[in-house]
C-alpha cells in the first residue's frame, strides 16, 4: 500500500510538519529535537497527536468499537503516534485544535449497476486539523473484517513518510526461553507477542541472541560439556547454522571461567563481530572477521572484559570490566588503546547498548540488591532512570527507530519481556507465555518474519 504524502503534508499541516518532515528528510536520525518535543530533561522524542474521526457508515458497522479499539493499539505501540482519547494513558491527547492530524474512518461499497454489493473497503482519510481531506488510505475488508497485519504496514508506511524511519509493528524480537526442566532455547516473537515459534536448532543450551545488521541472521552462544561457541544462523531451514568460533575448554574449565567464547556485537558491514575470547584463561575483547576467520584483539587487560557493543557508525565501543573491582561501563574509541570509564558508584552497571542513532545508551544499573533501565548521553553525562520498582528490570535493547526500548523485567516473580517507550512510559508485556516460563536477552530486528 505505498503511498506519497510529503507534499499534502508540507502544503496542509502547517509549519511544525513541514520543518519536521524537511529536517528528517536531510538527517535522518532515531531520535528527533525540536521545538515540539517531549522532553525528559534534555533526552526525549517527538510524537504526532491524531483524533480517529468516525463516520456514519463506519460507526453502524457492528464491529466499529472493535476496530477503534484496534486502531488505537497500533498507533500508540508504533511510538510515532498519540491518539485523542485513547485508552492507552501514555498515548492519550485531549485532542481538539491540538492535535497534529485527523483520521477519518468510513465504509465504502462498491456495487453493480443492479445495486448488489460486490466488495466493500474500510476509507482512513488523513486529514488535517481543520478536518481538510488530505489523501485516502484503503485497508480492503474480506469477509467483511480486515488483517492487522495490513493496518501494521500501513502505520509502518506512514511512519516512514512522517519521520524518515520505517515503522517497527509486526517487525520480529528474538530472546532467550526457558520452559521448566527444559534447555534454555532461542526464540522469536513480533511486536504484538504472537508468532512465537524456536529459532534454535541444537541440544545445547543457548544465550545471548543478536541479530545482524540486514536483519536476516542471527548470532548466538551456545553452552555445552564440551565448551562455549558462537553459531552463526541465516534462519534458512535448509542452510545448518555454522560454528563461528568454538572453545576447547572442559565442562568444569568453563563452570570456572563461565563464557570464554561468546558474542557479540555486529559491524555494520555484517562481516565483522566484536565477541570476548579467553586467552590463556583471561577475557578480552577480539574483532572476528567473518569471512577469513581471523581475530584481532582489542582489549588487553587482568580484568574480565565483556558485553560488547559497537557504535552505529564503527568508530566507538562501549563494554563491561570489573577492572575497577566492580562491573563498570567502559568506552573505547576504536584506533585507541586506553578506554574510559562512563560509569562509577557502588554497584555495579552492565548491558550496554547505543541508540540506532548513537547519540544515547541504554543499560542495567544495580543499586540496593535490584537492578534499573538506565539512559545516559556519554558525551554530557545526562543520566536518567527509565524503570523504577521493588523488581529488576535489566537486559534493554532498542527498537530500530530508537523509539521504544524493550527490557526483561521480574515483576511478575519470573524473568518476561517488556516494552517502554523511550521516555519510560508506554509499559507493557510483551508476551503471553505461561506463567513460569523465562524469557531474557532480548534482540530487535526490522524484519519481519
């Protein structure tokens, strides 16, 4: 359902829209700063706030409220849009001459010249705030209803033309599992927590999934007797995922010296990971090229170095040490020898993971025996909690807009997944497995599978 809206919105929704959509279209960047943002004492995000406009002949169809109901539960989980009256208190508007855009909804039907209905389409008409028609998007109704699937690309599309980032509905978060007396397995679900399906494929226990940059493989950890590896998978059934790297350690070496082999953090290029290796019983951190299998070391030091995570732009590290006596945040431009330090107090900190922008890090702070989402800026030291609670909540990844976060919290008594957005607001589980299930290390990727 492609559609063009840049002109309608330049020439109808006003100045703010107009600089907005000029802006993104020049620097497209996953956090946006302008003077009609949302600001969280300098980190923050910008939203448009729509009212849903029903018409007479979609209002008397008699699943109206719950086709509203779905609406309002996409345009709030994009994190692109706030809807006037919505039941979501994070995406809720008051509406009224505020709002940003209208959508007006109503049925069209198509007959014969007997007047027999031969097929009927659901109109969502964007509008401006003056409720001036700009263009028509078409959901078709088969059997009279229409497929989420296809509201989710069309949200996704909008998003894009509004902001220069593809829409995330529908689009794929893969994480650890582990269901009671079984191995901890790698698995899949969509942004809506349906579609769960295993993506792994082997005996051993498997950890720390990351997607790669194309968003069409993932790398993973596996722990076995016989020592730790990284597996390379392209989720091609009829492909078997490679052994990327592999310790010879035994089982009682690797219970001493927990993950001597595990990745990683991807280049952009997708040839090159960032992935701790133990050599001669110390971890590092290594570069591992995919396509000549050699590794080049970049951390050298007594200290377990751990927990990668590369830049957007190749050029900065950051990763966990306890070189300090504590686990800590280090950074270290790649070229250079010393790193820094961006963390300090006394707990400890882990998980870090830079915005699809690389402005802003998201991490784990523990203090007082629990553990917090963290956002920090590095490069002014902005420092705001996300999470708050008698639980942990740790493990965060982002969205590829960088408008949502999702992290692993225990507020139920067992580890589940969760999503936020940016700001801290917008909570809410991600899945719907049963109660002692465990879920954690989440990956996000656009793709959509």
């Amino acid at each position: 359902m492609p559609f063009n809206i840049k002109l309608f919105l330049i020439k109808s929704l006003g100045l703010f829209l107009a600089m907005f959509i000029i802006f993104v279209s020049s620097d497209v960047r996953a956090q946006t700063y302008s003077t009609e943002e949302i600001v969280i004492s300098g980190l923050g995000f910008a939203r448009f706030s729509v009212s849903l406009i029903a018409e007479d002949s979609f209002s008397e169809h008699p699943a109206a409220s719950r086709w509203l109901r779905i609406f309002d539960r996409n345009l709030c989980w994009s994190g692109v849009f706030m809807v006037s009256g919505s039941r979501y208190r994070s995406c809720r508007t008051l509406g009224g001459a505020d709002v940003d855009m209208k959508f007006i909804l109503k049925i069209n039907q198509n007959k014969t010249n007997s007047g027999k209905i031969i097929s009927k389409q659901l109109m969502l008409t964007v509008a401006d705030n003056n409720g001036v028609p700009l263009f028509p998007i078409k959901l078709r109704l088969r059997k009279g209803r229409f497929h989420e699937s296809d509201l989710m690309q069309l949200i996704n599309e909008l998003s894009a033309q509004l902001t220069g980032l593809e829409g995330v509905l529908g689009s794929t978060i893969a994480f650890t599992l582990k269901q009671p007396k079984r191995r901890k397995i790698i698995a899949r679900v969509n942004t809506h927590g349906k579609k769960l399906a295993a993506i792994s494929r082997n005996p051993n226990i498997s950890l720390l999934p990351k997607w790669n940059p194309q968003g069409d493989a993932i790398v993973y950890t596996t722990l076995s007797r016989r020592g730790t590896s990284i597996i390379f998978d392209e989720l091609n059934l009829k492909k078997q995922p490679v052994v990327l790297l592999a310790s010879n350690n035994s089982g009682a070496r690797v219970s001493s010296n927990f993950l001597s082999v595990s990745g990683g953090s991807w280049h952009s290029s997708g040839q090159k990971l960032i992935v701790t290796l133990s050599r001669k019983g110390n971890n590092d951190l290594y570069i591992f090229n995919r396509k000549n299998r050699k590794e080049s070391r970049l951390t050298s030091h007594r200290a377990i170095d751990t927990d990668p995570d590369l830049s957007p732009d190749n050029q900065n590290l950051i990763f966990v040490s306890d070189r300090s006596g504590k686990e800590q945040i280090y950074f270290l431009k790649l070229g250079t020898k010393i790193p820094f330090q961006l963390t300090f107090g006394r707990g400890s900190n882990s998980d870090p993971v830079w915005s699809p922008d690389g402005t802003l890090i998201a991490y784990s702070r523990f203090r007082y025996g629990k553990s917090q989402i963290h956002l920090m800026d590095p490069f002014t030291g902005e420092d705001h909690a996300l999470t708050r609670g008698k639980y942990n909540s740790e493990q965060p990844a982002w969205s590829p807009d960088g408008r949502q976060i999702i992290y692993v919290s225990s507020s139920t008594g067992i580890d589940k997944l969760y999503v936020m957005f940016v700001d801290g607001t917008g909570r809410r589980r991600l899945t719907r497995t049963p109660k002692d299930f465990e879920e954690g290390s989440p990956s996000w990727t656009p793709r959509k599978y």
